[in-house]
C-alpha cells in the first residue's frame, strides 16, 4: 500500500488503476483506526478493485469547543491495519493540502433538511463540514463507489443526499455498526472513556434495543418509550443530548404509519459524546 499526501499523487494513482480497467472504492476516514473502519474497506473490496482509504482529521466538522486538537493521531498503526485489510492507496493530506485557500472563503456544500435537527442542532455547522469534505475527496478521487458507517446515521443521510442532489456518479453503502461484545458501537472517541465510564456506555445500545423492541411489537407511544429510556440513561450516569424516533430516509419525526424507523441517540459521558443509532422495519 502507497501512502500519498498530495491531491496530484493520488490522482496519477487512481488513473493508473482506472487504465488497468479497476473500479475505484473509497472509504474516507479521520484514522485511528478500529475494526469498524476495517470493516469498512472489506466492504469496499466486495464493490471495487482498487480502494482508497483516507485518513484527514477535518477542522471544517469541528465546533470550536470540541475535540479537534485532541482528536487521536496514529498515522502508523492506521497504516499496518489498512495494508492488512488489503487498502491499495492511502491520502493522507495536510489541513494546507485540503484547503490552501484557507477555510474562511472555501466553498461550502449545505444539505438541508436531513442536515437539520439531532447532530444537525447540537453540532451548528458539523454537517456542511462533513459535506463538503467528502465532495473534494469526491472529486479528487473520483470513485466509483464509497462505503460510510451506519453508526453515522444522519451523516450517511446526509451524504446520501447530497450525491443524489448534485448528481454524482457514485454509489454510496452504508455498512452496519461494529460493537464491541457488550454492545457499545465502537468509536475512536471511546478511548476518551475511564475504565469507569467504559462500563457504563453500554447502558445507550440496551435503551435503542429497549426502545426498538417496543416499537417492533406495535407500540406507538413514543414519547413515553423515549421519555423512560431518557431516565434510565441519566440514571446510569449519561447525559442525553437527544434520543429520538426518526423516519429512517427523511430522517423527520416518526409517525404512527411509519414502517423505516431508526431509533437515534446522543449523550454525554463526562465530556465524552457518544452516538449510536438502531435501524428497524416493521
Ligand atoms: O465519519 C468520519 O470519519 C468523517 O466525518 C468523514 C466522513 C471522514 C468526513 O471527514
């Protein structure tokens, strides 16, 4: 596996592979690197035969009191792990690489509507920083398909509409949540977690279960579901950022005759904030 920094590099890489008649699969990352993120490039080989990974910690998705600066570096374990899930091509720019007109006056990409609400509220302008990196790793790259997590829920949605949009030529996959044995999805930020916190932040995955088995046998009182799982977080220690039930493609608030559902969750573990979602069809 080639590790390239600059946009021509990668560039003159995907178009030797495209000559040579391979279809190009990308999964974009911010690293540190779990078994997740592996899964991820599995899938992609299942869809393409030359796959780019990349690893770029993007400060446009960062609000200023969050995690940027802090956000786990571990360019050489991420490296060994994608050499090993068979990645052929690794981008890894620089913040200079990305934006080398700065960030003030970059073109952004807003996706209304499934951007709004949930991430969208608690993260002001999380979703167009997501946005409209992944459309420049789009078009440097130009794959033909790309693979995201499902523990992202809203940010695939988000993707999603924005390649159907702005008519891009690529198909998006979205690849089931890996969790750890006790249920908790993993993440790069669950390291931010004690020992302590650790044991607690499974109690978020048991709340969707409880909640997505009540919907699943018929029950459509929401608010009472969603207002006992609440407590049963806060009474575990977790602060509940929100915890919903959204049409699982509109990502608007469920409905009775609503059949996709995704039961969709954010809370606080000290300073820790932790996502997970569970999509249902009933
Ligand atoms: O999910 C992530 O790791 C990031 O939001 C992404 C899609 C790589 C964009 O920076």
């Amino acid at each position: 596996m080639n590790t390239v920094n600059s946009v021509q590099a990668l560039r003159a890489a995907v178009a030797e592979a495209r000559r040579a008649g391979k279809r190009i699969g990308l999964v974009p990352t911010m690293g540190n690197l779990h078994s997740g993120h592996i899964q991820l490039v599995t899938r992609a080989a299942e869809h393409a035969d030359f796959i780019v990974a990349t690893i770029f910690v993007n400060p446009l998705q960062f609000g200023a009191n969050e995690d940027l600066a802090s956000y786990p570096r571990t360019l050489t374990a991420d490296q060994e792990k994608l050499q090993q899930a068979g990645c052929h091509l690794l981008f890894t720019p620089t913040v200079e690489e990305m934006y080398p007109n700065g960030m003030g006056e970059q073109t952004r990409v807003s996706v209304p509507g499934v951007s709004e609400g949930l991430c969208g509220s608690s993260r002001p302008g999380h979703f167009e920083g997501v946005a409209t990196v992944v459309s420049k790793l789009f078009n440097m790259a130009q794959p033909d398909v790309a693979v995201f997590g499902e523990k992202d829920f809203q940010q695939l949605a988000v993707i999603r509409a924005m390649v159907r949009d702005l008519n891009m030529p690529i198909q998006i996959i979205g690849e089931p949540t890996v969790r750890a044995a006790d249920g908790l999805a993993l993440s790069s930020r669950n390291g931010y977690l004690s020992d302590e916190q650790r044991a607690v932040a499974p109690a978020l995955y048991r709340e969707l279960q409880r909640v997505a088995a009540a919907l699943q046998g018929g029950d459509n009182a929401f608010e009472p579901l969603l207002n006992e799982s609440a407590r049963q977080l806060e009474s575990a220690g977790l602060r509940v950022d929100y915890l919903e039930v959204r049409e699982a493609t509109s990502l608007r608030p469920a409905t009775a005759d609503d059949r996709d559902l995704v039961v969709i969750a954010a809370a606080f573990l000290g300073k820790t904030r932790l996502i997970d979602n569970l999509h249902l069809k009933r």
